[in-house]
C-alpha cells in the first residue's frame, strides 16, 4: 500500500514537473524570465523529490532539497544536477544584467538548457529505479 501510494505521488510529481518546465520555456521564449525562473524552482524541486521517494525517502524544506540534489549530482558525477539549483539562485541576478545590457540574453537560455537536463537526468533516475523495482515489474506485466 505504501508503495502503491509512492508511486500514484511520483506520478503527480512526474506530471506537475514535466508541465511546469513546459510552461518555464514558454514564458522565457516571451521574455517573461522572472516567472520562468520560478516555474524552473518548481520543476527541479519535484524532480528532486520524485528521486528521493522513489528511493524510499520522502523530502522535505527547500534546504533538505538542495543539499540531496547536490550530494546526488555529486554521487553520480553529474555537474548540471550537483549544480542546478546554484544555478537558479542566480538566474535573477542574471536577469537583471541581460536588463541593464550587461549580459547577452542568451545566457538565460544556457541556464534554462542546463537545469532542464538536470530535470530530465532526475526523471530518468526515477525511470531506472521503477525499472529495477519487483513490485513495479509485477504491476506493468
């Protein structure tokens, strides 16, 4: 029951995250970088949360969050995991100089590539845990 109810939650995470970064590179494409920014946070942290579950660990604290996605992206060797929410924390300063003119826009988009991989990284983490997973494999077959 415990499983089942990870599961139905991870698949709500899966969901929220997926349209959550959709909409993040719709309001960046419309210049609208401040919402993006923030529908990013969204996306990665349920990525994030989504692994931990599938691991058994339920997070929790958006500081609990950042330091498991970084001690993960450690782990696996994997810089844009270990460094996504780095990343985000200074996407608004990043903003504000593409506004003054002293950055190219096109270092938001760099950003956005990167934490978006980083999403897609931890989904498939999800993905390889339910792949190796007994109660998994007897619910799909």
């Amino acid at each position: 029951m415990v499983q089942l109810t990870a599961e139905k939650t991870i698949e709500r995470y899966r969901k929220q995250s997926v349209r959550l970064l959709g909409d993040s590179f719709g309001h960046m494409r419309n210049g609208r970088w401040n919402q993006s920014e923030e529908l990013l946070w969204g996306s990665l942290t349920l990525a994030v949360k989504a692994v931990a579950l599938s691991k058994g660990t339920a997070l929790s604290g958006d500081e609990t969050i950042k330091e498991y996605a970084y001690q993960l992206g450690k782990d696996r060797r994997d810089r844009r995991i270990r460094e996504a929410f780095k990343q985000l924390s200074a996407f608004s300063d990043l903003v504000d100089q593409v506004r003054d003119a002293k950055s190219r826009v096109d270092y938001l988009f760099v950003t956005l590539d990167d934490v978006s991989e980083a999403v897609e990284h931890l989904w498939q983490m999800v993905d390889s845990e339910e792949d190796n997973d007994p109660f998994t494999l007897i619910h799909r077959g």
